[in-house]
C-alpha cells in the first residue's frame, strides 16, 4: 500500500499518519521528492483502514501495490536510488565503471591492473577473492589472503574494492574490508546470505541469477532491504538460453524493465554475459545506450595466462581505448564517466 500525501504536509503531520499506521503492525517508509511525499507500507496490509486514510486532509491518494516487491519498487520510491560508496557514486549522471580480474592471482598483478584501470578513469576495482566454480577442481581463490592483496591495491589507488562473497561466515571480514559486497549470480537465491548481509550497511551488488525472472530477481533485492540495507545495486550478467555461441546471452530489456519497476541502480556485466572478449565492447556501449547506471569489466594484464575466465578479460590497452569509446556513448544521454 502506498500513501501519496498532499503538497507541503509538515514532518508533524507526516509523523501523526505514521503513529496511527502503527495500530495496523506495518513498517512504514518515507519517501520525500522535489514535489511529493509518499509513505510505503510494508507488511500485511489488509487490516489497513484505507478509507479512513483517505479521509485524511493531507491525504492526496491511497493505491493498492500488486507487485510482491515493495521496498525496491519504484511505486514506493519514485527518485532514482543513488548509491554512495565512499565519495564513488553508482546511479545518477555519473556513470559507474568497475574493473579488474576475474581472481585476485598476485600482490603483484592487482596492483598493476588497479594502477592501469584508474589511469584509464575506472572508479572502482574489481577481483575474486573467493571464486564459484562449476567444478571443484578448478582454481577457487585465494580467499582471505586475496581480501589482504584487495586492500593492498585499493592502498595504493584509492580505489574502492568490489569483491565477492561466498558464505554468511565471512561477512564479518567483508562488512570490515570490502567497500561493494558482491552477491554472485549463484548465490541470488541464497536466502540466509541474503538476510546476513542485509543486516550489514554495505553497499550490495546483487548478481541476476542464470534463470532467474526480473521479478524473483527484485525479491532477492527485497530480502536485503527487508533486513535494514537499502544499498543495493543490481547487475545484469547474462541468463541461460538455448544458445550456444555465447556463454550467456545478455538481456539488454532488462536494463529499461527494471528502470520502469525499481528505483536501484543497475549495471551491466559484458564480460560474463559472453565470455568473449571481443564482444565485452559492443555490449558495454549497448548497455550504455539503454540506460545501464554503469559496467563491470574484467581486465587482466595477459589473459592467455589467466587462471580464471582468461577468454572473457581484456588488456588493460583494450580497457583504455573502451573507456574513450564509453565516455562518448554516456555523452549523449547527459551523462559522463
């Protein structure tokens, strides 16, 4: 249930509709536009009395919200979300370029791909601490020491650390170290995850699952903001289709359809959605085009040696010349890099 209020209703008055919802056991959330204040009501809400808030004189209107996601709908909140990750904005006119490896693999080879993706304008740095891998024979990461060589890099740069996160029993040393805790497209669905990292206020990067709706994929957004963190940002990284020629096949409508139903920001990940480095730029300035808040990338200074999705990353040269052709795209919605 939403509660449009009348133009230039006083904090007082807003705060007398709030004690009288509290009769009814819902969570009320207060959203304030340039013009409009509207309260959000969580819960079961069909106790409610809504004509008895209708008759409210600073009662504008009551609308009934069908959609099961309520504190990641746009209905609730009709202002972009931006997110503010230590001066770093994601949402709004800038646009927010994440870049790094795929894993964390030396002290010495994030801090290189860290200096050489800032110099080419990326504002944050990306790298797998703990990696998900189809099969356990596979590199996983260098775990807690990779969360160490991470802090060592962002030392030396200044760049904030988006990394991601695989168990609720290292949220500690995350919520501690990590400035963008990354749920990954594996763990979308992982409800104690969820929950753990929802009672933390670190910025969130939520990962569309590999079949997930755009629906089931907002109620995992829920499920963090249902826990007290409203920094979410979400990530189209490609789903499971029928074709072969791509690792994933990215879904661009995603991009528009989430900005019509959500206010959080979204990003685009090219690097996963193909696994193909040659079409990373393509997709990037597709992504750009249809309103993605930014991208993440992967970027690794030789990816013959990679250990991990070298096929996908591209050089930190590659990198460079994308940010011109990126900068150029965003240039005509009015926005910048």
């Amino acid at each position: 249930m939403i509660i449009v209020l009348k133009p230039k209703t006083t904090k007082n008055d807003i705060e007398s509709i709030i004690s009288f919802l509290k009769q009814y056991n819902v969570s009320s959330d207060v959203s304030k536009g340039v013009d409009t204040t509207i309260i959000g009501l969580v819960g079961d809400t069909s106790s409610v009395n809504s004509e008895a808030l209708q008759t409210n004189p600073h009662v504008e209107r009551v609308m009934i919200v069908t959609e099961p996601f309520k504190k990641s709908n746009r209905k609730f909140h009709p202002q972009n979300s931006v997110i503010d990750v230590s001066g770093a904005k994601v949402g709004g006119k800038s646009l927010a370029v994440i870049a790094g490896p795929c894993s964390v693999e030396s002290e010495e080879q994030i801090c290189s791909i860290a200096h050489d993706v800032k110099a080419s304008g990326a504002t944050f740095l990306r790298g797998g601490a703990f990696k998900p891998r189809t099969s356990p024979y596979s590199f996983q990461g260098l775990e807690v020491q990779g969360l160490e060589l991470l802090k060592k890099a962002k030392a030396q740069t200044g760049l904030p650390i988006v990394t991601e996160i695989m168990s609720p029993r290292f949220v500690e040393h995350f919520e501690r170290d990590v400035d963008v805790i990354q749920i990954g497209a594996r763990n979308m669905q992982n409800f104690d995850l969820l929950k753990e990292v929802g009672k933390t206020k670190k910025p969130i990067l939520l990962k569309r699952g590999l079949s997930s709706t755009i629906e089931e994929w907002l109620m995992s957004a829920e499920y963090i903001m249902a826990g007290g963190n409203p920094n979410v940002i979400l990530c189209e990284r490609g789903i499971r289709t029928f074709e072969t020629q791509t690792r994933n096949t990215l879904d661009i409508s995603a991009i528009p359809v989430i900005k019509r139903l959500s206010h959080l920001p979204i990003i685009v990940d090219p690097s996963h959605a193909t696994g193909i480095s040659h079409l990373v730029e393509p997709l990037a300035k597709a992504s750009i085009a249809a309103g993605a808040d930014g991208v993440i990338i992967e970027v690794h200074n030789n990816p013959a040696c990679a250990m991990c999705d070298g096929p996908q990353s591209i050089t930190p040269a590659v990198f460079d010349q994308l940010m011109k052709k990126i900068a150029a795209y965003a240039a005509i919605d009015g926005r910048k890099v």
